[in-house]
C-alpha cells in the first residue's frame, strides 16, 4: 500500500493539515490551503509525497506558528471579556 512509504511516517503530523484546516478560517498565506483544493482526500493526502523534506519542515514551522499566535489571540480576547465582565459587575454593584 503506497500509505507504507516512509515519507508518511516522518510526516504523520502534517497529514490532517493537507486534509484540512483545523482552525476556522485558514491564512491567506497558508502553505496548506491549495492541497484543500482538490476534491479528493487521498489525493491531498499522497501530495505528500510530491513536496520536498525540506519544504515540509518548514511547512510544519509555519503551522506552529500559526497555531501559537492564534492560541495567543484567543487568549488576549478571553482577557478582553474577562475584563467587561468585571466591569459590568462593578457597575451592577453601584
């Protein structure tokens, strides 16, 4: 089964991202976004083996930092909300 070659192993992380996006509106520069394209899912998966080791490590590191600077916006818009939230109880108090 071509699912044996080694390249799938090395890169088990990156196959979902080559299915789709986990986050709910990709990047516009998203390395992943034009194997979403095709329609489908074992083709996007196999394209895999069509990308060099080189480019996939550095599509890894761009989904890492994707990743962490949407966990770093949601956590600024959770403090955003936590404030209004002591605010208004502030105010409901008085």
């Amino acid at each position: 089964m071509i699912y044996n070659n080694p390249k799938f192993e090395k890169n088990a992380d990156l196959i979902p991202l080559f299915i789709a996006c986990p986050f709910a509106k990709p990047d516009k520069d998203c390395p992943f976004s034009c194997f979403h394209l095709l329609k489908d899912q074992a083709a996007r998966v196999l394209q895999i083996l069509n990308v060099s080791q080189h480019r996939l490590d550095e599509m890894r590191e761009i989904h890492k930092n994707c990743f962490q600077r949407l966990l770093l916006e949601q956590q600024v818009m959770k403090s955003a909300d936590w404030e209004k939230t002591i605010e208004a109880s502030r105010l409901a108090m008085e």
